[in-house]
C-alpha cells in the first residue's frame, strides 16, 4: 500500500493583513487557502502563517531566517511592505529588505510569490506608482510570482468602504475571499511546480 506523503508546507509571511487584523479566527484569505488546498492539492499542502500585525519588511527580513529552518517551505508567500508605507519608510531600504527575503527563500529551493499592495493617493502621485513598482520591479528581477495588488476589486472600486473595517485599512472578512481570489492564480502554478 503506497504511503501518503507528507504534506509540503507553504510559509505566509505577512502583516495585518493576511494575519487576521480585527476579524474572527479562520475567516482572513490564509485560513481560507487551507481550506482550498484540502479539497484541490496533489500533493497535500499544508500552510503556516507567520503573519504579525504591525511588522514591516524589516521585520520580516529579521524572522524569516529561522521560519525557513523551522517550517522547510516549498514555497513563501510574502505580503508585506504597506506598513513601511505607512511609516514613510525609504522605498530603498524596503526593495531590499524584500530582495534578501526573496534571496533567502530561494537558496532554500522554495517558490516565491510576492504579494503587492498599492498605498492610497493622498501619498502623492509619485511616491504612489513609485511604492506599486517596488514589487513589480523585485518580481521581475528576482524571477518570482506576483500579484500585483493583494486588494484588487476591494481597495480600488468607488464603494470600497464597504468592504472595511472603520480604519478603512483593514478588510473585513467578507472581502477576503476576493483576497484569495487575487492570490490563487499566481500561486496554483507554484504548488503544481514544486510537487515535482
């Protein structure tokens, strides 16, 4: 009787986002991809989410050393970046910190799927297209996965209020399966690719 693999993990990344910032336990779009992947993954997938409120891509670059040496990922999905943002950090220091996470993750073997996020326009028009292409760019020349804008069709349409919490910066769970539903394009093709 042949044995049942041992599921590969995917390793979340993230901030507030994607750790569940003001809405129940197992309702953000992480929890919602656990559940996806029981039903569509061969092999089976299992997901950790490391996501902490608050942490920039500082923090991440800081931690993400010893989650690769704890949880092995075939892949790495990273989401962060909007609070460096917020904190008007340097763009620079951010593009780095996310190219030595992206470095790390690879010389692991693992996948890599960059979540972008787009800050609002009262940033300005510059520093608005200029933060956008920080992923874009990183993608592109570190060769992984993107989605362009984790909030796509919640953030970017007129009556997105709606669709978030009274800080207007955190979804509410019932945007989040629009969240996944950005991810799962760009991540689908990973997990079929590092089955191999």
């Amino acid at each position: 009787m042949a044995q049942t693999p041992a599921p590969a993990t995917i390793l979340v990344v993230g901030d507030s986002i994607s750790a569940e910032y003001g809405i129940a336990r197992g309702t953000g779009w992480v929890a919602l991809l656990q559940g996806k992947l029981a039903t569509h993954s061969k092999p089976p997938y299992t997901v950790v989410n490391a996501s902490i409120s608050g942490d920039t891509s500082a923090g991440g670059r800081a931690r993400l050393a010893s989650l690769l040496k704890q949880h092995s990922p075939k892949v790495v999905v990273i989401e962060l970046g909007a609070n460096d943002a917020l904190r008007g950090l340097p763009l620079a220091s951010t593009q780095a910190n996310l190219a030595t996470m992206v470095d790390a993750a690879q010389q692991t073997g693992a996948k890599v799927l960059l979540l972008g996020m787009q800050v609002p326009p009262n940033y300005g028009t510059k520093y608005t297209a200029d933060f956008a292409q920080v992923f874009t760019s990183l993608a592109a020349q570190k060769k992984t996965a993107l989605v362009p804008f984790l909030l796509k069709g919640v953030a970017d349409v007129p009556d997105f209020e709606k669709h978030f919490q009274a800080d207007r910066i955190h979804p509410l769970a019932s945007a989040h399966p629009t969240l996944l539903a950005n991810v799962w394009p760009a991540l689908n093709p990973l997990l079929a690719a590092s089955g191999k």
